[in-house]
C-alpha cells in the first residue's frame, strides 16, 4: 500500500501513535554525516507491524531486554530521506506534539531530495532539534 491510499483515520492514528510512543530526530554522526529518523518504539509487535504494512515503510527489530522482567519492547524505524518525506508530508496535518520536529525534518530531507549542498545550515536544523528533543546544544 502506497502512503497516498491510506485514510485519513489511519493517518491521525499514526500521528497519535508517533506523538505519544515516538521520536522524530536528526543529528550529526561521530562518522561525519547526517542521521535523520523517524522512530516508535512500544512493547506490542502488533501496534508496530500495523505502522510498517500500512504505511509500507522502515523495518522493525528488537530492543534488548535490559532486566529479565521487562517486556520486549520493538521499534519501527523509518531512516530512508525519502521516505521521511512521505510519511511526514502525510502526517504533519495530525501531529500535535511533534509538529515541530516534523516540520525541522521536513526541511532537512527536502534540501537532500533536492539535491541542495551540504552547508552550516544543516549542523543548525541539528542544533535546532536538539533544542527541541530537550538534548540541549
């Protein structure tokens, strides 16, 4: 299924679903490049599964149990730029919490799509969201 052909009801459900459980992040790489990702991460495999065959994109793994008595926990990232664009052109409309991360991803991976030079500019959409995941500068 193409992102484009899922409804409205299923879009605010994902927006809900990333809002509460998930992570909109881009940050600059030890390696020296940009790392943008959009991330849920939630004990039911059911809730994730739903996120990658409905929108058709990201892969799931498995976090490591930290303590025996911990659920599993699974997380469904999306890192693909193009992707991002798509899922996030879809979703900005019903994000709440998370609009601002969106909308600072949006522009990143825009700029990449179109093919603009990496400059300062990127390392300050970083800083930006860093400000914005409380990570501090």
């Amino acid at each position: 299924m193409d992102i484009k052909e899922v409804s409205e009801c299923k879009l605010a459900y994902i927006a809900g679903l990333i809002d509460g459980e998930g992570y909109i992040t881009l940050y600059y790489t030890k390696q020296g490049y940009f790392a943008p990702s959009v991330n849920v991460c939630m004990t039911s495999f059911e809730c994730i599964s739903f996120l990658q065959n409905t929108t058709n994109m990201g892969t799931i793994s498995r976090r490591k149990l930290r303590e025996m008595h911990n659920k599993q926990q699974y997380v469904w990232v999306v890192a693909k730029r193009f992707d991002i664009y798509l899922l996030l052109k879809a979703l900005c409309p019903y994000l709440i919490l998370k609009k601002g991360h969106a909308e600072l991803l949006l522009e990143f991976v825009e700029r990449r799509i179109k093919e603009i030079p990496t400059d300062i500019y990127d390392k300050e959409l970083v800083k930006k969201m860093h400000i914005l995941n409380k990570w501090g500068v």
